[in-house]
C-alpha cells in the first residue's frame, strides 16, 4: 500500500467514526429532547397556575430558564448529528453570568463566597 493509500485509508476511517458520533449524539440529543419537552411543558403550566407573589415561583422560573439552556444545547447537539452551520447570536455576558450566578448561589454551601463582577460599559460579546 502507498503512502497515498494509507493516508486515504486513515481518513476514511476517521470520516466514519465522525459520523458514527454523530449519529449517537442525533439520538441522545433526540431522547432528551423528548425529555424536556415534558419539563418544559409542566413547568410553564405550573408558572401559569402560580400566583405572581407565591414564593415558589422563582424556583419554577429557574427549573423554566435550566430547561431552556438545555434545549438550546440539545439544539447544538442535534445540528452537529446533522452537519448543519449553527447562527451564532449576540449575549449579554452579564445576563447569562448574573443567571448563572443564581443557580450557583442556591447549589454552593454557604461556607463558600461567590462574588461576580459584571462590567459596566460592556459591549455585545
């Protein structure tokens, strides 16, 4: 076999692992899909149902926000699966640090300090 050969060879077999991972990550990302659909749908219908001052609706917002980055996750997942060029968009760092920060505050002990800092003339990312 020819060093062409082989080279050939070597990139036709990484071509089908490529695509064997996508293909598992097609169906992950489809299975968990069907997951959040479920997450989703209960927790906005719950969201509806609560009063505006009810003390547990800020935790159904959150279960809401998580379920929602995990869909667009899942969105990233099944656009690799299928090869498609994702659109990347314009965050507001301090938004998705100041969200983040809620959880975390909630998730740490409170023997552990989290300070965020967010910038105050910060253009879009």
């Amino acid at each position: 076999m020819s060093p062409r050969e082989a080279h050939l060879e070597t990139q036709l077999r990484q071509a089908q692992k490529m695509e064997v991972v996508g293909r598992l990550a097609g169906g992950v990302a489809h299975d968990f899909n069907n997951l959040l659909v479920a997450i989703l749908g209960y927790s906005d219908i719950t969201l509806q149902a609560l009063p505006a001052n009810d003390p547990l609706r800020k935790h159904v917002e959150q279960v809401l926000a998580a379920g929602e980055r995990a869909a667009a996750l899942t969105r990233q997942l099944l656009a690799f699966s299928r090869k498609q060029i994702l659109q990347p968009k314009v965050l507001d760092l301090n938004e998705l640090v100041a969200n983040l920060s809620k959880m975390l505050y909630r998730l740490i002990g409170e023997d552990i300090l989290l300070t965020t800092t967010f910038a105050s003339r910060f253009g879009p990312a």
